[in-house]
C-alpha cells in the first residue's frame, strides 16, 4: 500500500482531524499547490496577449502544462489536449462540435451507469436539437447486471450497428464502482461499420474517464479510444478544469465548440471568413483558466510523488517528462492502494445484514468507492448520521439517476456512498465503516 502516513502531511483537510470518506465527488488538495497558487501571484499575467516577461514566462508554464497532461495519458502531444471546466462541459463539447454530422436515422450508444453528464447531453441532442432541423436520431441504452455491476456486451453488441455514430460509455461507475473492459468496448465500437466524414467506418468511442483516470492508468494510444474526459478536481487539484483528449486528426475536422478570442490565428479575421489557430487553441476560446491548469498539471505531478516518492519531490515542479513506464507504475501503485481499501470496506459492510451493497463484489474489478443502503433507513438520514460519527459520506443519486432507477429503488431513488483516495488508509475504511454498522444497529 502507499505510504499514506507520509502522503497525509501534505493535506491541511485531513491534518485537521476530517475522515475524509467522499472522493470520488472531490479530493483534497495538498499544501504544495496552495503555496504554489500563492508564490504564481508576483508574475501574474495573461498567456499569448503580451511581450513583458512576466507574460512571456507565464505562457511557457502554462503551455508547458499541457505537456504534461498529454504525457499523463500517454497522448502523442499537447495538440491532443482541449481544456474545459470539467468533464460535464469537454462530453458537452464533443457533442455540440459533432452535431452537424449526425444524419437522419443515426444513432448513439451509452448505457445505464453513466453519469448523468455523459447521457443527458445525447438525450438533449437526439430529442431537443437536432428534431428541431428535422433530423431523427436514436440514444440507446446498454443494461448491466445488477448483481455483479458488470456492463451487458451482449446487449451492447446488439445495440452498436452501422448507423452508431459514437458510443459513449463510462471507464468506471461513480455509483457501482464497476471498471468497464474498455478495450471490449473499443472493439465493439470498432466493429460498426459505420461510415464517418474522414472515411474510416467505424463508430467514434468516447470514453468518460472521471473516475478511471484518477484511479486507473490509462493510456489513449494502448486503448484506442477517440475521446477521453476527466476532471482534476478528483485528483488533486482545485475545481475548475477539466479535459478532454481526442485524435489529432478528428480535432482537425471538427468544428469548434466556442467561438472567439484565442481560437482564432492571430489577425486572420476577414469579412468573408475566419481562420482559426492551430491545435490545441483551435479550441480556447478567450482566456483561459490559465493558474487552474498550470495547478492542474502540477497536481499529477504530485500525483506521481505521492505513489513514487512520497516525502520526495521527484515530478513537482520540474521538467522531467512522464515516461510511460513511470506512469503506468504510479497509477498501479494507486490502484493497488484502492483496492486494499476496497477490499477492507466490503469485508466490514458485508458482515452488516441490513446494509445492501451494489455494483461488484471482488475488489479487483471496482473502484474504491461503495455505494449501499440500509431498508428502513433513508440514505440522506444515513449520511447525516455518519456525519455525527465523523464520517464524511455523500447520499443521493450521485448523478447516477439512470443507474439508480435500474434497480427500481423504493421509496427513495438514492444511496449512501463511501469512497477513498490516495490519502486514506486502512484505519480510515474502518472508522468510516464502523459508522455505518453503528447507523444500522441503531435502527434495528
């Protein structure tokens, strides 16, 4: 396991005496980068608008910051790198910038444990936007198991046709926990047959990464995936960025998701046309959130530290590129680290008769996160309760609506849900489930 100990020194949150238990909506964030934020104030100053040093040097740290993202995922270059505010606004931005290629009798793929972001987006598109051009497409919607939590490739396969123009679906489901087979989704999505713009006849893969890429070592180029979006504020960093990767010759011949300012090559506005700049600000459009992605390039190196070389800083604010292997060894270190405290909370909730758990029984195949319920006991009563014990929970849908009423929920569609991060350890699993069967006891 990591060496939490040291890892937590860094957390002014967790340093204060918090049981930190609902990460997977929002980790921490660690001193380093409030004292980086700060000491970033004396050269404050805009990227790409001005020739003083202080812009000059902020605009290498900030497009520098892009490398280092595109290393994280193992993307060919920044040009590969288009950042929004979170995962919500990058899924929303594909679709908007696909939406004029969709054709009458199309159709799109995603399933039933999806965040919401990466289904109501397709539903706006397939019975709000585009009915109003007078062009009909479908959304389809792929079952899971609701005993195993397991994603039905069966029903997906049946689904896909050639007239799937993308299929979206989730790396790991922030109500199940489940880790989807990524590449089995690749290959069905591959298998379509259906003819896009560029000639190539298969169906685009968007791939929502919010609870894989903080969690899972991910690389674009292994997986073959067309899109990927992620959020940093569930690793590390302040809220407000989020990501979205794609192949470089899509991005090329998609149309922008916002017009103006900085996507636009410099002086290249004519009354009868725009010219806009080249990759990746094709898609900045004005100014960007330019301290909040420096901070969030910086959070994966810490990231890095923290699973490496804890109490070292090896990756944190230097220029040592992310080699692949060093990556794939964090993130397994990480995901090794959850699953342990995976493995921990399920052996603790499952001796509690009342608590009902959903999503995959093996840790090996789930994310650190459980969601459950206590009958007779509301969830939102249930978080309340572990709030007095000092259990951070969250109850809710979890923005897992259409998961949520898979299970034909009564009378209340929500769940109480437990998740841990790289700073939790085994002592914390035990507190925050301790609470639980505390919670239950008292009812029964």
């Amino acid at each position: 396991m990591l060496n939490t100990k040291t890892i937590r020194k860094s957390f002014p949150s967790i340093q204060s005496g918090r049981l930190i238990s609902n990460n997977a909506a929002s980790t921490q964030i660690p001193m380093q980068l409030l004292d980086l934020l700060k000491g970033l104030a004396t050269g404050y100053e805009n990227v790409h608008r001005g020739q003083s040093q202080a812009s000059i040097s902020m605009t290498e740290m900030f497009e520098s910051s892009y490398d280092t993202i595109a290393q994280f995922i193992g993307a060919p270059s920044k040009r590969n790198i288009i950042l929004y505010r979170n995962t919500t606004e990058a899924i929303n931005s594909v679709m908007y910038s696909l939406m004029t290629e969709f054709k009458d009798g199309d159709n799109i793929v995603t399933t039933h444990m999806e965040h919401n972001s990466n289904f109501v987006p397709w539903y706006g598109l397939t019975k709000e936007i585009l009915p109003k051009f007078g062009i009909n497409v479908e959304y389809r919607l792929v079952k899971f198991d609701k005993e195993t939590g397991e994603l039905d490739l069966e029903h997906m396969k049946s689904l896909v046709d050639n007239r799937t123009k993308i299929v979206c679906c989730t790396g790991a489901s922030n109500f199940l926990g489940t880790k989807n087979p990524i590449k089995e989704v690749r290959k069905i999505a591959d298998a379509s047959g259906y003819e896009q713009p560029n000639g190539m006849k298969k169906s685009y893969f968007l791939l929502d990464g919010a609870q894989t890429v903080p969690n899972i070592y991910i690389d674009v180029k292994e997986l073959d995936v067309d899109f990927l979006a992620w959020s940093f504020h569930k690793m590390l960093a302040p809220f407000g960025v989020g990501a979205l990767y794609a192949k470089e010759e899509i991005l090329q011949s998609m149309r922008p998701f916002l017009y103006g300012g900085d996507m636009i090559a410099d002086g290249s506005i004519y009354p009868d046309r725009v010219e806009y700049n080249d990759l990746p600000w094709k898609f900045t459009a004005g100014t960007p959130n330019i301290l909040g992605t420096i901070l969030s390039a910086q959070a994966l190196r810490l990231l890095m530290d923290f699973s490496l070389n804890p109490g070292q800083e090896v990756y944190f604010m230097t220029s040592k590129k992310l080699e692949p292997s060093e990556v794939k060894k964090a993130m397994d270190n990480i995901e090794n680290h959850e699953k342990e405290l995976a493995a921990e909370a399920l052996k603790i909730l499952n001796e509690i008769p009342s608590v009902e758990i959903y999503g995959p029984k093996n840790p090996a195949n789930r994310t650190s996160l459980l969601s459950f319920n206590c009958p007779g006991i509301s969830p939102y009563k249930l978080a309340e309760e572990l709030n007095r014990f000092g259990a951070e929970s969250r109850a809710g849908c979890h923005c897992a609506s259409l998961a949520h009423r898979y299970y034909d929920m009564k009378p209340i569609v929500a769940s109480c849900r437990l998740s841990f991060y790289v700073y939790n350890d085994l002592e914390d699993v035990r507190k925050a489930c301790d609470a639980v069967k505390k919670c239950a006891e008292v009812k029964s």
